[in-house]
C-alpha cells in the first residue's frame, strides 16, 4: 500500500503521517527531512547559497542515508545521524533554496523511488508525492490549513525550539513560500485525484478518522491514537 501526504508547512502533515504509519504498522517516509539533510551538508561544506555548481556538487557527492519506521524518519549524512539537527530555523531557510534545484529534485526523487521499491507498503510525505514521485499511489492526500493557523503551529514549534519570532514574521515566510511550493501539489487538487483535508479546526483524530475512511478501514478501535489538537509541527 503506498498512501502519499502532501500539502503546505504547518498543514500538519508529519504528525498525522507519522500517526498513521504507526497505526498501520507500515513504514513513515518524511521526504523533507531528505532535502533538510542535503541543506544541512550545503552548510557544513560552507557553500555559498548562490553558488549552483557547489549545490548541485553536495548534492552528487554527499552521502545520503535513510531509515524509514513506522513512528519515524532518520537521515545520516556522511555516517552521522543529523535527524535533530536539520530542524533549525538556519537549515529550514537553506532548505528551501535547495529544494528549488531541479537537479537536485530529480536525485532525490530518484532515491525516494528507491526507498518506495524497498519499502514496498508506506507513507510518504511531502510536497511532490502524489504528483511527481510516486503518482501511482493507492490513495493520496493533500493536508491544508489557514495561514493564521499554519503561522500559530511553526511559532509554537519555534519556540518549543527555544526561537522567538512574530507571528506577523512567521506568516510572512509561509506565505512566500507557499507561492514557490503549492506548485508541487496543484495538479492534484485540478485533477481531483487527491482527497483534501483541512485541518484548521480539526484534532489528529478527526484527520485520522477521515483518512482511515477513505483507505476503507475501520476507526481507530480502542483509541489507540490520543484526541489531542494537532500538534505545531509540518
Ligand atoms: O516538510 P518540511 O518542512 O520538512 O520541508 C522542508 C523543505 O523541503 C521545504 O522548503 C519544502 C521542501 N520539500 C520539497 O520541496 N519537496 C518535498 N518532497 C519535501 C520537502
């Protein structure tokens, strides 16, 4: 079975991808934290953000290693397990030049294909997966939320990180980008083909429930899966 996530930041993908990988007991593929690992290797090389040909250099040569569970994604760079360390807001802003290269794009595409055929039943979230990398998915789900709502979950998370920032500030940078990134995921909302969930006002369970709907299982029997809020994280 391969159910893929997308939507924007703040939509609450990861928490519900995660949620529903384990209650599925299949893998959790966290794509982000792929292209957050690639930034991550552009910053310790001290790669100038402009320079494409030393982008595209790190992105050939670093090497790239990912474990999919069902409750987690975990990336090593050269050998060393950088998971936490790709969440800072530094490698977050580098993450999104990164991801703009289409070069790039196509090598991790590729490598996410690889994981898929390795994996063989999983979640996968992102922004391009229903459309680009894994377009013959049985089921596939944008997330979505309003910007006010999507700001107020990445502040919580900045400053559950020890980051202060204005919410104006935080809405600022989804909004921009949104504009770069909701092109990844359009054709399928034009198409139809994607099952679209807001989650403005919506708890992890009522997502779950609904997903669970659409993948023709039963609910979450013996709440095995907490009714809290969505939590301020992707
Ligand atoms: O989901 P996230 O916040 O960890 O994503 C980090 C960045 O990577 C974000 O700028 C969007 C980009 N990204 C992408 O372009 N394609 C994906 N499949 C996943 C993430």
């Amino acid at each position: 079975m391969i159910v893929t996530i997308d939507g924007p930041a703040g939509s609450g993908k990861s928490t519900v991808a995660r949620k529903l990988a384990a209650h599925l007991q299949i893998a959790y593929l966290d794509t982000g934290a792929m292209y957050r690992a690639v930034a991550y290797a552009v910053l310790q090389r001290g790669i100038d953000l402009s320079n494409t040909e030393a982008l595209l250099e790190a992105a050939r040569t670093a090497r790239l290693e990912v474990d999919c569970g069902p409750t987690h994604t975990r990336v090593r760079i050269e050998g060393r397990d950088v998971s936490e360390a790709i969440r800072t807001l530094a490698v977050s802003a580098a993450t999104s030049h990164v991801a703009r290269h289409e070069e790039i794009r196509s090598l991790l595409v590729e490598h996410q294909r690889r994981l898929g055929d390795q994996l063989g039943s999983f979640i996968s979230e992102g922004r391009d997966q229903g459309t680009v990398v894994f377009p013959r998915a049985d089921s596939k789900f944008v997330l979505q939320a309003s910007l006010a709502k999507r700001a107020e979950r990445r502040r919580q998370e900045m400053i559950a990180d020890g980051e202060e920032a204005a919410i104006e500030a935080v809405m600022q940078n989804l909004s921009d980008r949104d504009e770069v990134d909701s092109k990844q995921w359009e054709p399928l909302l034009q198409s139809g083909q994607a099952v679209v969930i807001d989650t403005t006002h919506a708890s992890i369970h009522e997502v779950l429930e609904q997903m669970l709907r659409h993948l023709g299982r039963e609910n979450l029997d013996g709440g095995t899966v907490s009714p809290d809020r969505m939590r301020p994280n992707g």
